[in-house]
C-alpha cells in the first residue's frame, strides 16, 4: 500500500510478510507506480506500471527496527532500548538508545540513583566528587563550620586535616556500660542495636563554635526550627521551641558564658592561640544548637558509647587493643591534668589543655576518632535516667531529667575515661570542662 500525502501506513508485519510482500518506506508517491500495491520484495519489481521502492531492514523504514511486529525506535522506545527487548525500568527513559533515570528538578543523575549534588557527600558538586569523610554544603566538603578553613576549622590532628572530618561508624550490636572487666561493668544487662551513622573525629574546636557565634547562632532570638537536628529514626529527636528559653538571650550573653566559672575557658573573644583547643564551658542547648546548625546533631548515648567501645569489641578504653587491656597514660589521652608533662590535681593549669588530637593515633577508637576518652566531656542526646530497653536506634527523651555527658576531661582521674562511665548535666547549665562532638547521618 502507498502512503499519501507524506504520511506512512503503519501495518502489522506479520501477516504481510507472509503472504511475500514487504512494508515500503515513507514516500510522496515517488518511484511507484499507478497506485498499484508495492513490491513482492525490497527493491524487487513494482507493481503494474512502476518499480518498486527500496524497502527498510526487516520489512522497517529507516531508521525503525522491527521489534515483536512493530516498527520501534530503539534509541527512544522504553521497552526495546538499544535493542529489541531491552526494556528500562519504570523511573527510566530510553535516550541515544540507553536507559536513563528520570531525576526530579534539582536533582542529578549519577550511575543509577538520583542525587542532590549540594548534599550529597558521594558526589560533592558533581558526580563521583567524594567528601572522603565531611560533609557536604552547598556543593561544596565542609561543614558550616569549616567553610574557608584556618585556624581551628582546617588545622586539625596530626595531619592539619579538616576539624569536620567525619569517620563511618559501621552498625551492629553491643551491651551498654559493660566491659567484662572493671567494676560495676561486668554486666551484660543492656544490650542495643544501631544502624550506621558518621561521628565527627574531633571535638568542636573554638575556631568551629567561632563561626557558630559569628553567624549569630546559640540564642534565644536564633533558635533552631522545631524539629532541626533530629535523629532519623528516633520520633521527636528534633529541637523543641519549649527549649528557646535554655539558649542565652544575646550573643554577648552567649560569650559571656563561654568565659564564666572556674576550669579555664578555652573561649576567647578574638581569635588567637586557643582555635584549635576544644570548646569547653558549653551548655547542652547551646551544644545542641551547634550541632544542628553545622548540619548534624548530637549522638545519642548508645552511639557514643558504641563508638567509644569499638561496637561489639567492648573496649574498656577506645584505644584498648586487645579491648580487655586496661592500660592507659599520657600517650592515649589527656586527664589527671598531664598535658603539660607534670601530671597531678595539684598541677593543673591552662597548659594542660591540648589541641584536639594531640594523642593521636596511639589514642584512637576503633574507627579513628580522637579523644574520645579526656580532653573534654562530651554532650550526648539523652536524657539521664536509665537505659530504655529494648534498644534499636534508641535514645532516652524522658523530659525533665538532667543530660548525659561521657568521654572524661582533661582535668579527671582515668575512672572517667572508661568507655562505659556516665555523667550527667543540666541542659542549661555550662559545666566548666565540657564540650560536644557531632554526629551525622549515614548516606
């Protein structure tokens, strides 16, 4: 049959190419002959009065293959893309003749998921641009708290690495405060269960919170969305409003509270020697705060503890290898006021505060991270009461009850270092050797 006009006359090819006759290509009429039907085959004889006209692959005009009866475009049909029977998936298109996601706006293909190249840590500004253990903000790896680097936010540890480098902490099962070995953590009464999530290596470092406050975060007129810094997979994990009231009113409030007490504040109004010590004198909500602000959120105390312990390995300190070993001294960590090499409550003085990993590596956990015993006590999510159980991804909420702050400080006896001891503050309260480390969702 001829096509008129242009327009080609779409059959099913089956039952004509058994009969011998072969489906012509698109034609103004050119090359046929006096309207007779076409060829007995491609360019065999017309029919009566004309030659016929040249016929496409497998009974198809070009470019179309011949697919299940049907003439396709295989580098546009989803379901024989590149071929016949080669069908995408349903969130994909057949483009060029290959399979490809249908992302939503803003967002970016990369290999075969979908991706917010400003978030997303595996593909940092691009596809395969990867974040090797920090965040990412706004297609770029850093924290807030890192941006542009310096002191106190790109110095840090022994390699002068990122101060918001952050270390995978591979999920799995433990017992909450046991060790098998020392007194009162002998026994396995609470175990849990967590999925993965990304710890922070160092301690928030002056030079980091200098950001926070500089950007004019921590009070009660710039308080956290309802909401912010929540635990994935804990129900109202998030910030309250019914905590506006905890933060300082002012900046200046804030400041000022850095610097008041006792223990040497690390804090100091201009930036000077002190951007690499770890922030001390810190509230839990400002802690809090802090954390949600930089794009993460405080760990829960399962996850410290499980962090600290190297998971099921029950470590009696993070640095104890074989995780029954009981040692510990001034190469591990900071305590018992030893930074300055005269150790002894009776010695203690601003020298004795190091910058953050000044012990590392002979003093890290399991999976890298610093200081997890001395330097400073660190805020944790929960509340201070006793474990819940069971726990799968868990954390205790109870309101009213003080805050959980593990890890020891500087200034300690070893008793606080051990991975399963806890101490407890009031949310409001700037306890005077007490910091944060941030925790971070897994991708």
């Amino acid at each position: 049959m001829r096509a008129r006009h242009g327009l080609r006359l779409v059959l099913p090819a089956v039952g004509l190419l058994g009969a011998g006759i072969q489906l012509a290509a698109c034609s103004d009429g050119s090359g046929s002959g006096n309207g007779a039907d076409a060829g007995t085959s491609a360019g065999g004889s017309g029919g009566a009065g004309g030659s016929g006209g040249a016929g496409g692959a497998a009974g198809c005009p070009q470019p179309l293959t011949e697919c299940d009866a049907s003439c396709v475009d295989t580098t546009a049909d989803p379901a024989n893309c590149g071929s016949c029977g080669s069908a995408c998936a349903p969130d994909e298109v057949c483009s060029a003749g290959k399979c490809a996601l249908v992302c939503d706006s803003g967002l970016t293909t990369c290999g075969k998921k979908c991706v917010d190249i400003q978030t997303d840590a595996a593909n940092c500004g691009g596809c395969g641009k990867d974040c090797q253990g920090e965040p990412c903000l706004a297609g770029a790896c850093s924290a807030q708290s890192c941006l542009g680097g310096g002191l106190g936010r790109g110095d840090c540890g022994p390699s002068k690495e990122s101060c918001c480098k952050s270390a995978l902490v591979p999920g799995g099962e433990f017992f909450r405060s046991y060790d098998g070995v020392t007194d009162n953590y002998k026994y396995k009464s609470w175990p849990a269960k967590l999925s993965d999530f990304r710890l922070d290596v160092y301690e928030v470092t002056v030079g980091r919170l200098r950001a926070f406050v500089e950007a004019g975060k921590g009070t009660q007129q710039s308080a956290p969305a309802p909401g912010a810094g929540a635990h994935p997979k804990i129900a109202d994990s998030g910030w309250s409003a019914a905590w506006d009231g905890s933060l300082p009113p002012s900046t200046s409030a804030l400041t000022q509270a850095l610097k008041q007490g006792g223990g040497w504040p690390t804090w100091t109004d201009a930036a000077a020697d002190n951007e690499r010590l770890a922030i001390n004198h810190l509230s839990w909500s400002v802690a809090f705060a802090f954390c949600a602000w930089d794009g993460g959120r405080l760990p829960t105390e399962a996850e410290w503890n499980y962090a600290a312990a190297g998971g099921g390995e029950q470590r009696v300190y993070p640095w104890s290898q074989p995780a029954s070993s009981t040692d510990i001294s001034a190469d591990h960590a900071t305590y018992d006021c030893n930074g300055d090499g005269v150790p002894g409550q009776n010695n203690c003085s601003p020298a004795d505060i190091l910058p953050v990993g000044s012990r590392s590596p002979k003093g890290d956990g399991r999976w890298g991270h610093a200081d997890l015993g001395g330097g400073e006590w660190e805020w944790v999510l929960d509340s201070h009461s006793q474990y819940p159980v069971p726990c799968n991804d868990c954390a205790n909420l109870s309101p009213g009850w003080e805050r959980v702050m593990r890890g020891g400080s500087w200034i300690g006896n070893a008793t606080y270092l051990l991975c399963s001891t806890r101490g407890t503050g009031s949310p409001g309260a700037v306890p005077y050797a007490t910091g944060v480390r941030c925790a971070r969702n897994a991708p």
